[in-house]
C-alpha cells in the first residue's frame, strides 16, 4: 500500500469515528501505543527508514539503517569508555524524552524534550566555538608524542584562542513508522472499532 493510499484510509477512519463518538481518546490511546512501539522499534533496530534525507516524516519508514557513528566519534566513546551501541541509545537519554500522547478528543501528539532531539532527527550542521585551553594544549601534545601525527603538533602549537570545527550530523530519523505499522495500526483500528 504507497503512502498516499496508507493517509486516505487513515484520514477516513478517522472520519468515520468522528461521526459516531465525540470522543476519540480511547482509540488515540490505541494508535498512541502503537506508534510508541514502532518508535522503540527503529531504536532497537538501529533505523527503520527509506534513506531520503529530504523528505523525512513520520510516513518515511522503510529498511535503510542509520548511518554509523563516525571514526572521531567512536575515538572519544572508547577513550571515555563508554559503549559504542546502540547508535542514538547509548544513555537512553533522547528515547526517555519521547512522548506519544493523545491530546484534546481528537488528535495525538508526538515529541522529544531532548535538547538533541531534533538534530538527530534530520540531520544537520554544528558549527560550535571550542575555546582552546591549556589543558587542551597539553592533550594536543599527548596525542602528538603517542601518535606522531603532526596535526596533532599543529593544534598544540596554534596561535589561535578557540576552535571552529564544522560538525555534519547525519540524519537518523527515529520518528518514523513503516508501511507494515501502518497497516497494522489500521488493521486493528477496522477490526476492533
């Protein structure tokens, strides 16, 4: 069934429940876990979306997986000794956020409270100011002797007071249900209602 179909029978549904009941809350409390399922579901599988970077909704699941932490990123987690999966769920601190929740009589709301929560999402650049500290000089020169790499001499010796580095977050869209959730959110609202 294509997304177009999936939107029009779910639109529908929901018309038709409007007739008969002022009150859709216990239907929205079906569909609201449902989607918090599907939610822990891409989490647990590590993305369950269809790769387009361009269009992300809650209607772009699909079987791509999210893309891998990068090499500087799994660098700092091992030194910090900390474990390199799940991707996005490592604290569970952006999933604890999530809330899926009827709101009003008629309508669901979906959110994260985390202050990462929207970046991991769709992706993006960071672009921070990283002051550059004495402490930060003396790590430069320890990676330097370890490594002999001289970027990392060229960083210890800079004149320059802070750092500017151009952060790409890939997207790892986490709010995403899949055609298959879909289809199930609609089978059991048709079946049971």
């Amino acid at each position: 069934m294509l997304q177009r179909e999936i939107q029009k029978k779910l639109f529908d549904t929901f018309q038709k429940y409007q007739k008969h009941f002022d009150d859709l809350t216990p239907v929205l409390e079906v569909v609201s876990a449902l989607i918090e399922r599907a939610i822990s579901e891409n989490f647990d599988a590590r993305g369950r979306w269809d790769g387009n970077e361009n269009d992300i909704t809650i209607f772009s699941g699909g079987s791509q997986k999210w893309k891998a932490l990068a090499t500087s990123t799994k660098e700092k987690y091992q030194r910090l000794g900390w474990e390199l999966e799940p991707t996005l769920n490592r604290s569970k601190g952006l999933m604890s956020t999530i809330e899926v929740r009827p709101q009003g009589k008629s309508s669901i709301v979906i959110s994260a409270n985390s202050p990462y929560a929207t970046i991991h999402q769709y992706g993006g650049t960071l672009m921070p100011t990283i002051p550059i500290t004495s402490k930060m000089r003396k790590f430069f020169w320890a990676k330097y002797y370890n490594t002999g790499l001289v970027n990392w001499k060229a960083m210890a010796l800079t004149k320059k007071k802070e750092l500017k580095p151009t952060i790409r977050i890939p997207a790892r869209p986490y709010i995403t249900l899949t055609q298959e959730d879909w289809e199930e959110i609609l089978e059991i609202l048709t079946n049971r209602y």
